[in-house]
C-alpha cells in the first residue's frame, strides 16, 4: 500500500513538473523574427539530417500584423509563400496555425489543404506535424 502511495505522489509531481514546464514556453511577441531550418528528423528510419546535409535553406518570417512568409532556396531557385498566422495555447502545448494566401509546394502537412501547424517546443524552437504521415519533422530555431 506505501508503494502504490508513494507512486502516486511521484506521478503527481511529474505531471506537475511537465505542466509548469510547459507553461513557460511560449512564442515570441518581438516581431518581426525570423526561423530558420536547422534539422530534419526522418520519419521511418528515425535519422537526423543537419547543416550541409540538408537539402535545401528554408526560413519563416513572422510580423507583428500576424502575416508570415516562408522561403525555400533549392540551388538557385527561390520559393516564397504567405499567409496568417495565430498562436493558439491548449493545456499541454503551443501551436502555430499557419494559413497560407494561395497553394504552394512548400506547404508542409499530411493533407492538401492550404495549412501548416507548427508545434513551439521552446522560445527559441519549433517543429512542424507531419510525422503521422511519415514525412521527416523539420525543426526550426530563431536567428535574429
């Protein structure tokens, strides 16, 4: 009966700790800033491409009238897309919404829809929501 107490009170703290943690991320309100590719996860094989390795130079850049852009360099060609944003809080995490203005290949989710949800794992840090479709999670830091 004390262990089953006593893992109680452990469970008690830990989901604690994880809340507290989580309420202290959020995203920036210092526009504009911008958010640069810096790892990709690969979904089925669980590698991690970054610097060189990776395959293209792809940025976010978000204002303080909630639009953003999104560029993607491949080689020498240039990619820009643009839309709005809103940042929405639920208990256990914080998102971005991104809706984009018109279609593009650089639309990174699982259907055709012209969104993104971008996950904030720190002040500093996001990765978008494509795991679930065995796509690689492209993870972003914020450079200014």
């Amino acid at each position: 009966m004390k262990k089953l107490g006593l893992l109680l009170v452990i469970g008690y703290f830990l989901i604690s700790c994880s809340k507290e943690e989580i309420n202290m991320i959020s995203f920036p309100d210092d526009y504009p800033h911008k958010w640069q590719l810096v790892s990709v996860l690969t979904g089925l094989s669980n590698t991690s491409v970054s610097g060189d390795q990776l395959p293209y130079f792809e940025e976010y850049i978000f204002n303080s009238d909630n639009t953003f852009s999104k560029t993607r360099v491949v080689e020498k060609s240039t990619i820009v897309a643009t839309g709005s944003f809103s940042v929405d809080k639920s208990d256990d995490k914080i998102s971005l919404s991104l809706s984009y203005n018109s279609e593009s290949e650089i639309i990174d989710n699982c259907s055709k829809e012209l969104t993104e949800i971008l996950l904030i794992t720190s002040s500093k840090s996001f990765s978008n929501n494509v795991l679930a479709c065995d796509r690689g999670r492209m993870n972003y830091s914020r450079v200014d």
